[in-house]
C-alpha cells in the first residue's frame, strides 16, 4: 500500500472522529469526562454483605448483642459520600479543564490512531487563552515517520478541542 493511501487513509480516520465537516454551531458539545463513582468498591461490601446471608441460611445467624459487642476494628467504617466535583463551564459553553485534563483527552485521541505507542508519549498543555498542546517522544517509542504522522494531526485535533474546551488558569 502506498504512502499517500496510508496518509488519505489517517485524515480520514481522524475527520471521522473529529467530526468531520459538520457546522460547528449545530454540534452539540460531546461530554469530555466522565463523571467517577461517588464511593469507590473494593469489593468488601458485596463480601460483608453475603456473610450475614450465609450465616443466617445455614442457622448460625449472630445475635445482635454478639454484633455490638464486636471489636471496632472489625467494624465496617462508614465515611461521608463527597458529591462528585462539578465542571465548570463558561458563558459560550465550554468546559473550564485543567492543563493536565486537557492533555489527557488530547492523548485518549491520539491514541485512536494507528501504531501509536501504548508508552513513552508526553503530551504538553500550554498558553492561557489560546491554549496548545506540544507532544513530546520517548527515545525509541516510535519510528521518526509515525512521529511526524502523530505531530502533523495534533494541530487539527487542538483546533477540533478549543471548540469545546478552555484552559483553566
């Protein structure tokens, strides 16, 4: 397969995933993040849970004196559930993201493309109001042909994310 296939082939993968030549006023900002769980499981709940069933299946249910009298360590300890943090946004509608936030979404779009290294790529957010992103390689993480690939498609994908997002100072 020729070079200019290859390469026809990428801009339009990346069209495609970027939105191709839709209008920008008629899209509606994709959601960036997702929102994480309000209290992480280890899994000790489904555990802790399930025992009281057993025991009370196979007629060895505990007495509830004998619960309370339990050493505290052993106790389950109940912490405060935190709201999950909310995004701001601005007055145009765009999310409000930290440098480290936006580098993390430039990169999960890189990381769409063919052959880009699953390690050694550092993305770099930078500026204020005009924001930009610099993507840096690890000695021997990709061939210098894939990295000109991967520099030459991030202008376009900073261009698509100012769209929806602005930096957070």
């Amino acid at each position: 397969m020729s070079e200019d296939v290859k390469d026809a082939g990428l801009v339009a993968m990346i069209s495609s995933i970027l939105g191709g030549n839709k209008r920008a006023d008629t899209i509606a900002p994709p959601p960036l993040t997702e929102v994480p769980p309000t209290a992480p499981t280890n899994g000790f709940e489904q555990v802790a849970a399930a025992i009281p069933e057993a025991a009370a299946k196979s007629g060895n249910a505990p007495a509830e004196n004998a619960s309370s009298a339990a050493p505290a360590a052993t106790r389950p300890v109940e912490k405060p559930v935190e709201p999950p943090p909310k995004i701001a946004t601005t007055p145009d509608g765009k999310q409000l993201l930290p440098a480290e936030a936006i580098a993390d979404l430039v990169l999960g779009e890189l990381r769409k493309l063919e052959d880009f290294p699953a390690t050694g790529v550092s993305v770099t957010v930078y500026g204020y109001r005009h924001w930009n992103a610099m993507i840096t390689f690890a000695p021997f993480s990709t061939s210098f042909h894939n990295a000109t690939r991967f520099r030459q498609a991030m202008p376009d994908l900073v261009f698509k994310l100012r769209r929806f997002v602005e930096l957070e100072v």
